[in-house]
C-alpha cells in the first residue's frame, strides 16, 4: 500500500512505476496464501489451490473500498468518507471470507 505514496511524490513516470511495482504486488498476493498453505498442508493434502484463491480474494476484496471510496467527493463531508470506509470495509472482509471460506470448505470436504 506504501506504492500509492511513492506514485504521488514520484518524478518517475507512472508507467515505469506500475512495471517495477507490479513484481511486489504479486509477491504480496502470493505471500499471504503462501503462508497460511504451509500450515494448511498438513491439514488438508491437496490445498495448493489455497494459494490462488486467498490472492484472487483479495484481489477482489481490496478493489471493494478503493472503488467505494473514489466515488465519494473529495468535496464531500468527512462523515460520508467514514460511513463509506465502514460500509466498504466490512463489505471487504464478507466478500474475502465468502469466497476463501467456500473454498476451504469445498477442500474439507473432498478430505472427508
């Protein structure tokens, strides 16, 4: 997230930017479910695909407060941008829980 700030203050252009960045953000995305399979894996052989599914979540789960919040304006009272930051924030944690728990249970299940 430290990118965004880099991009504002930066004097190098945003597409050399977005090509050097790119790399971390992927790395971020893998990581996370990277971990959280190292402990999965004795749990529940066959969970590769946990990796990719906690990514793709939140990949999606992010998007949901950064697109919520571009639509309120910037001339707007602050009391608009906090109910929208809660609202898209919760908003984010359902859709990133829904999506990588269906897939846990999915994998539970083909285990039982």
């Amino acid at each position: 997230m430290g990118t965004s700030t880099v991009w504002g203050f930066s004097d190098v252009a945003p597409w050399l930017l977005l090509l050097l960045f790119s790399p971390l953000w992927l790395a971020a995305l893998l990581g996370m479910g990277f971990a959280q399979w190292t402990v999965l894996r004795s749990a529940v052989p066959g969970s590769t695909r946990w990796i990719w599914v906690t990514a793709s979540a939140w990949l999606v789960g992010v998007s949901i407060p950064i697109v919520a919040l571009s639509v309120v304006p910037n001339s707007g009272p602050l009391w608009s941008h906090g109910i929208v930051g809660i609202l898209s924030a919760v908003a984010m944690g359902l859709t990133v829980g829904a999506l990588t728990g269906r897939t846990l249970a999915t994998l539970l299940s083909r285990q039982a």
